[in-house]
C-alpha cells in the first residue's frame, strides 16, 4: 500500500521551498516588503505557456506562491525547520568527513549514514506531523502518517512461496 505523503526523494525540496522561498531560482531575495506578483494558474500552466502541451486551462495546476520571508510558520513547520536544520548541521558534518575519506570503504560507511539520516529525518517529520495532528484532532490524519511510518520501518512481507504439487513416484 502507497501512501501519499512526503516521499524521501522530494522531501527536500520542498522543504527548502517552504522554508527557503529565497532559493528558488528566479525569485528576487530582495526586502520581503517588495510586492511581488501574485501568479495565476493561466499565467503559468503548461496550456497557457505551450498551447501544444495537450492540458486544458481548467485542468492545469494551481501555482501556490512561495512563502515571503515575513510569513509566520505553523507550529508544526516551526517544529520541522528546527529538526531539518539540526539534521543539515549533522548531514553537513558527515559530507566534510566524506570528503576527507582516506579510502573507498570509509567513504562508503560514511554514504550510509548520510542515507540513515536523511531517512531517520523523513520518519522524524512525519513523526511532527501526527504529533500536530493528533494535537489538532485529525485523528484519521494521525493515524494515516502513523501506519506510513509503521510501512516505512517494518521489513517488507514476503509472499508465501508457491505451491507446487508433490513430486510423482513412478515406482516401475
């Protein structure tokens, strides 16, 4: 069973967005009192840009405008920029020692810690986020994140192997 939260591969990025609206390319990192336009699904959708791309304007995706830099984060963002920080901080380290890695075997050790870390944070995050919800009353949503935490962490299920029919004695 999928889910659709975060997957580790885009966790990230949107991270960085959310939290980071300054990085995205493109974006002025001036004063957040400038006004900046507000963007439109017709003004940026793929059918609007590219009357070729084959999606029509009511079906293109909505452009959600990144937060500005005097948006105040929820108490769960609060809590995630705080992890996610700590846990660039850690992964920072880990990267300086993979540099200086005097051979392929330490360099390989020091890989996968940075995989587990960058995994433990994902299941962290999640862990804030039922938190939170559990917190806000959306039981349903708490235990959803929940069982995409208990799928994430548990060993995969093997199927059971086939049956095969039991070997003929010919006896002749």
């Amino acid at each position: 069973m999928k889910t659709a939260f975060l997957s580790f591969r885009v966790l990230p990025l949107l991270l960085a967005v959310l939290l980071f609206p300054g990085l995205l390319v493109g974006q002025d990192s001036g004063p957040a009192d400038q006004a900046q336009p507000a963007a439109t699904a017709e003004s940026t959708s793929p059918a609007a840009t590219d009357p070729d791309a084959g999606i029509p304007a009511e079906n293109a995706p909505e452009v959600i405008a990144p937060l500005s830099g005097d948006t105040p984060l929820s108490p769960m963002l609060q809590d995630i920029k705080v992890l996610w920080e700590a846990r660039q901080a850690e992964r920072a380290a880990l990267e300086e020692r993979f540099r200086t890695a005097g051979d392929e075997a330490t360099a390989l050790a020091i890989q996968r810690e940075i995989e587990e870390l960058m995994v433990q944070t994902e299941l962290s995050i999640l862990r804030i986020q039922a938190d939170h919800a559990r917190r806000e009353g959306r039981i349903t949503d708490a235990e959803k994140i929940e069982a995409a935490i208990t799928e994430m962490t548990s060993p995969p299920q093997l199927p059971p192997p086939p049956e095969r029919p039991a070997p003929a004695n010919d006896e002749h």
